[in-house]
C-alpha cells in the first residue's frame, strides 16, 4: 500500500527529504533490507542509496546491523519522531542561544521605545505567540473574549492559565453559546467562564495594558489582528469587555 500524498508531505515538512521518506517507507513495509534491496524496492537510485540510509541513521529513524552486506532497520514511527525532535528541540535552544546572546545587547543598547504601540499581527501562529508573550507578562487581570473556542488556543493557554491562576490573576473568559461544551468546561478550571448569543469579535486584554483585537479569518494562515499597549486603546477595550461581561450569563460548571 503506498503511503498518502498527505503523509509523504507530512514527513518532508518535519525534516525528511523526498528520497528519504522513500527508504524510510520502503523499510517500513517489507522490513530490514540491504542498500541494494532498499534501492529497488523504494526508486531510489543504488549511486545515492549509501547517502541516503547514512542520513535517516543520523537523524535517528532507522538502524544497521554493520554486518557484510549491512541490513537497515526501521525505528517504530514514535520512536523516530521521538529523537528527531529531541535533536530539533537541542539545535533550536544552541541556536536561540546564540542569538539572544549577539543580537539582545545590541537591541538593548538601540532601545525598544522606537517601536510603535500599535502593530498588525499576522497569521494564526503569530497571532498565538503575541498572546503567550501576553500571558506571560501578565500580572492582576486577563479578560478574554473568543466566539470560537480553537484546540490551539486551549493547548496553549491552559498550563499558563493554571499558573496564572496559582499567583492569584483573575481570569475572565467570555465565549459564544456555539462555543464547544468540553472546551467551556475546560476553561472554567482556570477562569471565570460567562456566555452571550452572540459576539462580534474576540480578543485579550491584559491588566488594562495590553489589547489583543481579532479580526478573524476562516483560514488560520490569512487571520489578523491588531496588538497594542497604547493607554486609550486598552481602555477602552476594557471598558467595552465588561459591559459585554455584565450583559452575559456565567457559565454553569
């Protein structure tokens, strides 16, 4: 059975290159081979097989037994995706390292005041860091408005949001009755949990400090929001949450 377009893509974004997935599969479904049975049966050509199988050794998806000729064995999937992240995991921290430690004195020495105090924040994966930097900056209160609930969103914030709630931060979660019951119930561990009919938008505010707007997209990669740490804008968003708040019934556990 040949492996899914989806899949084969799947491997190749986390690291794999083309002719690997290829030997990776191959071995997966006829079991330990030779270079030269590895060729044949996953199109690799024989001139880049050595190259090829010497590569996924490395990057901790298969094994050899270094007899004469040396079989390959393939590592259990978990296994494999298992070592390569703890290798991804160790070269991003050496990485991040290195940069922090050049590039933050200089950015220290610059300033940050230049910066505006407002910013368009694009794309899902951003718009969720922006709001972990928030999290973790937060100090007294968090209110967050969110029509949808995401599986992202609960991934992300929950081990903060019980963290937060451990130094004594109120949290504030105002959620849609469309929202997912298990997703509410979720929530409600860690924060005040109230529901409306209806919202028109969604967003954070933290300490009347900083405001996260979002403006929405059905898909993740074109969503945007804005960020801001101005005065007005935080109050005002604060003052528009909490008539939102007092107009919508709490959330029954």
């Amino acid at each position: 059975m040949a492996v899914s377009e989806k899949t084969d893509r799947a491997l190749q974004d986390i690291g794999l290159t083309g002719y690997e997935v290829k030997a990776y599969t191959a071995l997966i479904k006829n079991g330990p081979m030779t270079a030269i049975n590895v060729s044949k049966q996953s199109t690799v050509p024989y001139s880049k097989i050595y190259d090829v199988l010497s590569s996924l050794e490395k990057k901790g998806w298969i094994e050899t037994d270094h007899s004469r000729p040396s079989k390959f064995f393939p590592k259990p999937p978990t296994t494999a995706l298992e070592t390569m992240r703890m290798r991804i995991d160790a070269d991003r921290k050496r990485n991040e390292a290195q940069v922090v430690a050049e590039l933050s004195p200089l950015f220290e020495k610059r300033g940050s005041k230049e910066r505006p105090d407002i910013w368009i924040v694009r794309g899902q994966f951003n718009i969720l860091t922006k709001l972990k930097e928030m999290l973790e900056s937060c100090a007294n209160e968090l209110m967050i408005a969110t029509p949808i609930v995401l599986d992202a969103l609960i991934e992300l914030a929950a081990p903060m949001m019980l963290a937060l709630r451990e130094k004594g931060v109120r949290i504030m979660v105002m959620c849609t009755e469309n929202a997912d019951e298990n997703h509410r119930k979720s929530i409600s561990k860690w924060g005040e949990v109230r529901v409306r009919k209806q919202m028109f938008a969604g967003g954070a505010i933290s300490d009347s400090r900083e405001v996260l707007i979002l403006l929405g997209a059905e898909d993740p990669a074109s969503s945007l929001a804005i960020w801001a740490d101005h005065a007005n804008l935080a109050s005002f968003a604060r003052n528009y949450f909490e008539y939102l708040w007092n107009d919508s019934r709490p959330h029954l556990k």
